[in-house]
C-alpha cells in the first residue's frame, strides 16, 4: 500500500507532488532542488554547492523513514549543463563514497527554477 512521507528537515514540496512515497519496501523521493529546508533557492550557488544542498534533501527525506543514503539503490540526476558534471561528481562522491548507487546523470533543457542540478533517489526501507 503506498503511503507518503514528509519531513520538515527538507523543503515543502511545491507542486502537486510528495516528498516521497513508499510501499514499505521502497521509498522514492521527488525530485530534489538546491533549496534549504526554508525553501531559500541557491541558484546563484556553484553547482557543488547545489549538489550538497540536494543530496542533504534526500537524506533529510530518507531520515524520516528511518534509512539513510547506505540505503539508496539507484540515483538520477538532471543537469541544466553537462559542462558542470566533474563539479558536481565530485561533490556527489563524498555523499557515496563506498558502494555507490546505480546512477543516472542526464543533461536537461531546464531545471525547475532556474536551479543547476535535481535529483532523486530509490532506496530500500527494510
């Protein structure tokens, strides 16, 4: 049965959409933006600086279900500009640094917001 998950320690969800659902086996989070639990956008931010907003969303999103970036399956990824992929590679690694997630890592014609990177997650709840 699907059940959604919100959490304060990220950024409300603004649009028709939930943070996460889970079926109590996997949890899926929306796409994550660069923006602070107090829904401040960093668009202005370098894109590392986006990517560690991003990812602490997600396990803000995770924590609340009791899981933890250990427990991501797979990522995906949405640049504004490819260009800036080392950037935020780099940042990325330091979040999985030991037996990273499968990931996907596309270049898109916008982000919402004007904002230089979104991601998502899948990860494992049991």
């Amino acid at each position: 049965m699907k059940r959604t998950i919100s959490t304060s320690d990220a950024p409300a969800a603004v649009g028709a959409y939930s943070q996460a659902t889970t079926n109590g086996e996997l949890l899926l989070t929306a796409g994550q933006l660069p923006l602070t639990p107090d829904g401040e956008l960093l668009d202005d931010a370098s894109v590392g600086d986006q990517t560690e907003q991003c990812l602490e969303n997600v396990a803000a999103i995770l924590a609340a279900e009791d899981a933890s970036l250990d427990d991501v399956l797979k990522t995906t990824v949405f640049l504004d500009d490819i260009d800036d992929f080392e950037e935020f590679n780099e940042v990325y690694g330091e979040f999985f640094d030991e037996d990273p997630p499968a990931r996907s890592a596309v270049e898109v014609g916008n982000v919402p917001k004007g904002a230089a990177i979104e991601i998502e997650a899948v990860a494992v709840t049991e």
